[in-house]
C-alpha cells in the first residue's frame, strides 16, 4: 500500500508542478476561442467549464483506464511507475498540448495538426490510420456491453443493434442534446466508483506487493503459469488509458471546440488525463491484491482466468464492486462495463465523422451530410463487427490491433507537438523525451509481438534499438535544417 499511496501523491504533485510548468512552456492568452468565433450550435458550442471536463475526463477515460490497469497488474507494482511517470510527463502532457494546440487552430481535429507539422504525405496516412482506429474502438466497445445486456433478457445482437442506434443518434445529434446532458452522471459514476474502492483500500490496508520488493522482477512475469508477455514493451502496450493513449488525441478537439477560455485548458485537459491516472492506479492496486494479495481473496479460480486478462477484466470489475461494494456495487459495475465504453464508442465515430468532414470540406449542418459520412462509417463497423463475432478470437485480435496504432499515434502526435514547439522556440525536450521514448516501445513491439512480425526477440529488440537511434538521428539532421531556416 505505500507504493500506492507515494504514487497517488505524485500523481497529484505533478499535475500541481508540472502541469503549471508544461502550462507556462505554451503560454495561454485571452484570444478568442473555437467555441466563440465558430459557434454553430452543433460542434462548436460554448460549455460550462465544469462540464467540458467531465466529458474530457469521459471522453479519454471508458473503462480504458479500468481494464488496463487490470491487464497491466499482471506485471506487478512496476505498473504503478509508468502509470505515474506516463502520465504526467507523456500522456497529459500529450493531452493538454494537443487540445491547446487545436484551439490554436481553430478547432482543427489531430490528422490536420499532424499534417501542419509533419507534412501532407504524413497527414494522408494519419487520416486512414485515425478514422481505422475510431472504428475499432467504436467496434470492440459495442460487443462486451451487448454480451452483459443479455443476461439482464433479450438478445445479444437485438442489444447490438440498440447500441448502434444510440452511436447513430449521438454521433449526428448537436454535442450539448445527448452527449453534454448524460456523460457527466456518467463521469460522476466512474469517479465514484473509484473513490469508494479507494476509501475500501484505505479502510481494509491490505498487504499489497511494494515496488522496491518486486525490481528483481523486471522484464519477468509475476505470475508465469498465467503471463507469457514480457514486461517491455507490452506493459506500455496494455496500460495505454491511465499513462498515455493517442486515442485521446482524437477527443481533445471535441472539447477544444467547446472551451470558452485558453486559460482553463490545463485543468480541463492535463487535469482531465492526471485524473485518469489515478482512476488507473486505484484499479492496479485493487488488482494487484485480486491476483497476489496476502492472503491470497482466491479470486485467481474465476473463469477464463488462464485464457488472459482480456476476457477476465470485465469479471474482475464485477467480482471486486460486488463483494466490495454490494448492491450500490453492482450498479456501478453496470456502468462501468456497460455505459462507459459505449460513450468511448459514440465520440469515437463523432470524431471520425468531423475528422472526414474536414477532409472532404463537407458543411456538417445539413442533416445530410452528416448522413453521407455516417451511412459509410457505421457500416463499415459493422462489417468489423461481423468478423469481430464469427471469429472465436476477434475481440482479442482487434483490441490488440488498437493497442499498438493508439500507442503509435501518440508517437505521431508527440512528434507534431515536438516540431510546433521548434518552429515557436518553446522548451521542446518535455514532448521530445517522450516521442523518442514511444517510438522504441511502438517499433520494439512491431518487430517482436506475434499481431504483427513476430521476429526472435534476439533481433527484435536490437531492431528496436535501431528504430531509436535512427529516430534520434533524424530529429538532430531536422533541427539543424529547421534552425538554420529560422
């Protein structure tokens, strides 16, 4: 428990340290925002501060923040670490400086901003690669809440096909009719949720594994008759939500078009992600004791255990509020398995909507054309979702598919924040270290991880080595040109 309680000061310190100090590298002003100067009472609206935040906070968070940790704690308190150095240095840092950087460009989605900074080639690429990665969060977010509706009555595919029309209604409907009136009691569910583990936590004391206890256990598995993944780089692949997750590049111009002030940009944005991290951190520690507490809760015989965290996460979630926190438990439990990635799923396929628009330069007020991009998108979802269903392993398959491009786009976006803080001669080391840092583990686990080359690790990790140098390399040779130019 110490490990725990050190981690959720730093967590709290580096959004009070670090956040004012990445906010005083951008350098905030009183200009006139997105939401004001391109009202049009459908994406761009002004909304209460409070608000915007607890639908940022919901936005980025799901339940990618719960089933990530419980994947992640598999590989014992080291979770912890990246969870808390992740979070603050990389992934809110990523969060505020892309949203701040949207505002700047008049609520541009992140394809455009890549494009402004790292080319349009790059940009063309981005646009495929989001709109591919929205659709499978919107994808792999329907089936699992489908599954658990079934066992309160119907049928699995009559949810399916409920769930769709909501993502329809939601996707096309103005931002402030659904989106803005239902994800803040949603938001309030999952922080409470969190908050009544952590008060459990505080009350109970339990014998957790301590960090300086378990470095022996670095890049070895905490439990080998369960685990075969090693620790680099699958942990910064599995806890994604809670550390730094490019998908949250993809929301935080939701929000940018809705902000009424630059200045609150850091506690909506980096507060927004820093919060994630500690929803994260409670759910690793809970689950560090749900797996090798002392004594031992036995909840290690629950089924599909050895099949992987993938499928017994949701379990997990339903064990722990049930037992812990009894009916109000299982209430919430509904909302964190069920409610939640549902409204990951619906502003997924929002932004994929208005990523598309800006590309094909289609006025999003008309009814129609909101249809025009929709009709495709949904389709094409359903069409993974087929797949997804006929295939024993699908929902594995494609969720590890959209770990690794959503820890590959924050390398991208890391990069585009790198090159516009060059080109304004801001302190470009705070998203310089972490791009360099992304691109290792992204680059180490496409040449070892069996979804993609599946290389012997003795020329996979020195092919990741090299993937870094030659990025490093790259970086000083733009520099230099970059800086000669100016």
């Amino acid at each position: 428990m110490i490990s725990f309680l050190v981690s959720f000061v730093a967590l709290v310190l580096g959004y009070l340290l670090y956040g004012h100090f990445v906010e005083k590298v951008f350098g905030p002003d009183d200009r006139v925002t997105p939401a004001v100067s391109k009202s049009d009472g459908l994406d761009y609206i002004v909304l209460p501060d409070w608000k915007v935040f607890m639908i940022q906070f919901l936005n980025i968070a799901g339940t990618g923040p719960i089933f990530g940790a419980i994947m992640g704690a598999k590989f014992g308190p080291v979770a912890y670490l990246w969870i808390v150095f992740g979070c603050i240095f990389a992934g809110a840092t990523h969060d505020y400086l892309s949203g701040m950087l949207s505002m700047r460009h008049d609520g541009a989605s992140l394809p455009e901003l890549i494009g402004d900074y790292l080319g349009k080639s790059t940009k063309q690429v981005m646009l495929v690669f989001t709109v591919l990665l929205l659709m499978m969060v919107g994808t792999v977010f329907v089936y699992s809440p489908a599954v658990i509706l079934n066992s309160f009555g119907g049928d699995t595919m009559l949810w399916v096909a409920i769930i769709f029309i909501y993502y329809i209604i939601a996707t096309m409907l103005p931002i402030d009719k659904i989106i803005g009136k239902v994800y803040p009691l949603f938001a309030f569910s999952l922080l409470f949720m969190a908050g009544a583990l952590m008060i459990w936590l505080f009350l109970n004391w339990p014998t957790l594994p301590e960090v300086w206890t378990n470095l022996g256990n670095l890049g070895l598995e905490m439990h080998p008759d369960l685990f075969k993944d090693q620790i680099f780089p699958a942990l910064f692949i599995t806890i994604a939500c809670g550390a730094i997750s490019g998908f949250h590049g993809t929301q935080t111009p939701l929000m940018a078009r809705c902000v009424k002030s630059e200045k609150m940009g850091r506690p909506i944005f980096y507060g927004a992600m820093i919060t994630e991290g500690v929803v994260a951190l409670i759910w690793a520690a809970v689950s560090s004791w749900f797996f090798y507490g002392d004594p031992a809760p036995g909840y290690l015989l629950i089924v599909d255990a050895k099949q992987g965290f993938m499928t017994s996460a949701p379990a997990v979630v339903n064990l722990v509020c049930n037992d812990w926190l009894g009916v109000v438990g299982a209430v919430l439990a509904m909302l964190g398995v069920v409610a939640a990635p549902i409204t990951s799923g619906d502003t997924a396929f929002r932004s994929a909507r208005l990523i598309v628009s800006e590309w094909l330069k289609l006025n999003q007020r008309p009814i129609r054309n909101r249809l025009a991009i929709c009709i495709p998108l949904f389709a094409c979802s359903i069409a993974m979702l087929v797949w997804q269903i006929e295939n024993p392993d699908g929902f594995n398959t494609i969720w590890q598919y959209f770990g690794f491009s959503n820890q590959a786009l924050s390398a991208f976006t890391l990069w585009a924040l790198t090159v516009y803080l060059v080109r304004h001669k801001k302190l470009y080391w705070i998203t310089l270290i972490p791009a360099l840092f992304m691109t290792w583990v992204c680059a180490t686990f496409f040449f070892v991880s069996k979804q993609t080359l599946q290389l012997p690790e003795s020329i996979g990790y020195p092919l990741g080595i090299v993937s870094l140098v030659a990025a490093i390399v790259w970086f000083c040779i733009w520099y230099k040109k970059e800086t000669t130019k100016q």
